[in-house]
C-alpha cells in the first residue's frame, strides 16, 4: 500500500527532476542555444496557452492536453473504484 513516506519522497523526487530540468536549461543558454518557453492556464475546461514560438506553443498544448486528460481519468477513477468495491 502506498503511505505518506512514499508520497512525499516522490514529491522531493519529482521538485529534484525540476530543479535539473532548470539547470540544464541555464547551461544551454550559457553556451549561446535558443531558449524558447511556453505556458498554459486552465480556466475550467478551456486552455489559455502562450509561448515564444509556435513549437513551443505546440508543446505546452500537447501537454496541456494530456494533463487534462489524465485529471480527468484521475477524478473518474475512485468513482469506479468504490461503485465495483460496493456492487
């Protein structure tokens, strides 16, 4: 079973990877690369995405998208769960 340890280890885990993706982001701007950035703000159903470029616009929608949909399967999910558990 998973238990609060386990959740907040992943939670340092997952702060951790941002922390490198960041980093890593720094060092090729460093060296002279392109930095391109995007974001989305979800408004109840409707994605409001922003970027420097169309590729990077591309991408935080495709991960817009995405998101939404496994938040969608994660609310959905316990509804299943207890309606099997109490038949």
């Amino acid at each position: 079973m998973i238990d609060a340890a386990s959740i907040m280890i992943l939670g340092i885990v997952i702060i951790f990877i941002g922390f490198i993706i960041i980093l890593l982001a720094v060092a090729k701007t460093m060296r002279g690369g392109k930095v391109e950035a995007g974001g989305v703000v979800i408004v109840g159903p409707i994605p409001i995405v922003f970027g420097t470029s169309a590729r990077a616009t591309k991408m935080v929608l495709i991960l817009a998208i995405a998101l939404t949909i496994l938040a969608i399967i994660l609310f959905i999910l316990p509804l299943l769960v207890t309606r099997s558990y109490w038949g």
